[in-house]
C-alpha cells in the first residue's frame, strides 16, 4: 500500500510512519515536510523502533499551497492512502496571525481533495478536526454530536473543513473520515506546548537554572493521550472500510495540577513553590473542561487509549533528561 503523508515530521507522523512499516515492510510512504532537519526525524523513527526498516520511506519538500505541485504530487505518486497532518497546530499562534492560520489549514486541504476530484481518484482520506471546535459543555464529556462553537482562528478553520467533510463523503461516495483529536503528547513535543513546557523547566528548576514556571490556570481539565495511541486511532480509521467522524481520546480528564503535582514529584520538588499563575494568559472563553467520550470508536473500530497518563508523563521526562546528557 501507498501512504502520502503530510506533516510527517510531527509528533503524529513520527508514530503513524512507525505503525505502517510494522503493520507490512512492502508499504510504501512519501513523506511531504517543511523541515531541513530530515535527519531528526528518522532519529526519532529510531528512537521508538531501532529495527524499523527505512527503505521505503521518503521525504519530499512540496508547497502545500501551490495547487498545481499538489495535483502533480497526487498525481505522479497515486498513493491509497491520504493522511494529512500538515498545517499549523497552534491555537496560540493563530491568533497572532489569524488569517495565515486559516488560509494554510483550509488551503491545504482544499488542495488535496481537489487534486483528487480532478483526477477522478478517491484515496482513503484521514483529516484530523480538533477538541478546540467544540462549545463548553458544562463539564459533560463530549461526543461526534456535541455542539460546536469555535472561539479560535484555528478552530474556526479546523471546523470549516470538519463540516465539508461529510458533504464530501457522501457527495463522492469518499472513503474520507475526520477525527476529532484531543489533546496528546510525545517525547516528540516541542518545548513551547505547554505539556513539554512544564517538564523543561521542572528540569531547569531541579538543576537550579531557574526558579519559577509562569502559567495561566491550575485548574483547568484536559483529556491527555499519548500520541503513539492516537497514532493507531488513525490508522484504525483510515484502514476502515467507510468514512466516519470519530472524537478521539482518553475520555479521562486530568487537572493541570495533576500534571505539574506528577512531574515535581518525579524530581523531588514540591510545586507550590515554584509556580506562578497568570490569568492573562488564558484565552477569552477557554472551557474549564475538555474531555472526549470515544465510545463509537471503541465500539466501531476497537480502538482505545493504552497508554496512562502517569506512563505518558513519565517517557516524555525521560526523553528529556536524554536529550540533555
């Protein structure tokens, strides 16, 4: 099987590429980045697997926003699968340039499904939507039917695509599935995510080169999976034999203080110490709690979270206190 994969290079990518190697070494991926830095990713590839086997993967540089390369790129390769996991992936950043977040995340998708309408080709499709799309609910655990209210660019621009998809699905008869993706995390998250951000600088605390961590709330709760979990999620959709929107999650929700209690506990620190919040920093109608109910995943597809969020706290720590040896 052929797999275009956009946004390779990312947390999700870096484990999707992993599962499809294992899955069948005759499959073939095309890997499209913006990144220079190719060699990290297959050392994150070996980081996770040191026996995966590299020979069919490749990555190429190509503008996602110029519709004539991507029709080219569809074209040329005609993959079975497409799994588009590029895009902007910050909802903090897209609000310091809004319409760049929404062009790119609409644009290139637009792209490749209208590379594959004018060619009259219908690759199983995998578009990720987002947690960010939906309104508060009051604490309630959130489904495929809760109600939406995007307050981002970012999620504004995930839910525009989220509601054509279906359209598509049955315009086309499209094997194309959204998944509604909560938040997870990765030895492969970078250090600005607030997740990664606290561990950073527990580390920094505990080598004593710095003294605080500066946050926006202790008490919000979110639904944290690891992305090698979430990574399978895809691969059960994509592999699926009909196009469907799926949430996709834990279904348990964790406070910010359960986090940053776990991980100061994990270097002997006491938190209360060293935190210091700043309600500025939160957005203007931010839920307090975000958490998914994946039942019809689980029911449908038998898929489920493996991975705890002790166990996913844990293997970022230690990614890096690697990484800094």
């Amino acid at each position: 099987m052929k797999y275009l994969i956009t946004g390779i290079t990312g947390q999700d990518g870096i484990y999707l590429t992993n599962l499809i190697l294992k899955s069948d070494n005759k499959n073939s991926i095309l890997g499209i980045t913006r990144s220079n830095d190719r060699n990290s990713f297959f050392n994150n590839l070996r980081y996770i697997n040191n026996e995966v086997a590299l020979d069919n993967v490749n990555l190429v540089s190509v503008n996602l926003l110029n519709k004539n390369e991507v029709h080219n790129l569809v074209q040329s390769y005609k993959p079975n699968y497409i799994i588009n996991l590029s895009g902007p992936s910050s909802v903090y950043d897209s609000y310091k340039n809004p319409e760049l977040s929404v062009n790119s995340i609409n644009n290139i998708f637009e792209n490749l499904t209208s590379a594959c309408l004018k060619l009259d080709f219908f690759p199983k499709f995998f578009q990720p939507s987002s947690s960010e799309m939906f309104k508060d609910s009051g604490g309630l655990k959130l489904t495929e039917s809760s109600e939406f209210k995007p307050l981002s660019p970012y999620a504004k621009a995930k839910y525009q695509i989220h509601s054509n998809i279906s359209n598509m699905r049955n315009q086309y008869e499209w094997n194309i599935s959204s998944g509604i993706l909560f938040n997870h995390e990765s030895e492969f998250r970078k250090n600005e995510y607030l997740f990664m951000k606290i561990i950073i600088n527990a580390i920094k605390i505990k080598k004593h080169e710095s003294d605080k961590i500066t946050i926006g709330s202790l008490e919000l709760v979110r639904d944290w999976s690891y992305a090698k979990d979430i990574a399978e999620a895809i691969l059960f959709i994509t592999n699926g034999d009909e196009g469907d929107d799926y949430v996709i999650g834990s279904g348990k929700g964790h406070t910010i203080s359960d986090l940053v209690e776990i991980v100061f506990d994990y270097f002997d620190l006491d938190f209360t110490e060293f935190i210091h919040i700043d309600n500025k920093l939160l957005r203007e109608g931010t839920p307090k709690i975000i958490v998914s109910n994946p039942e019809k995943i689980k029911n449908k597809l038998g898929w489920k979270t493996k991975t705890s969020f002790h166990e996913l706290i844990e293997k970022c720590i230690l990614f890096k206190l690697s990484a800094l040896d």
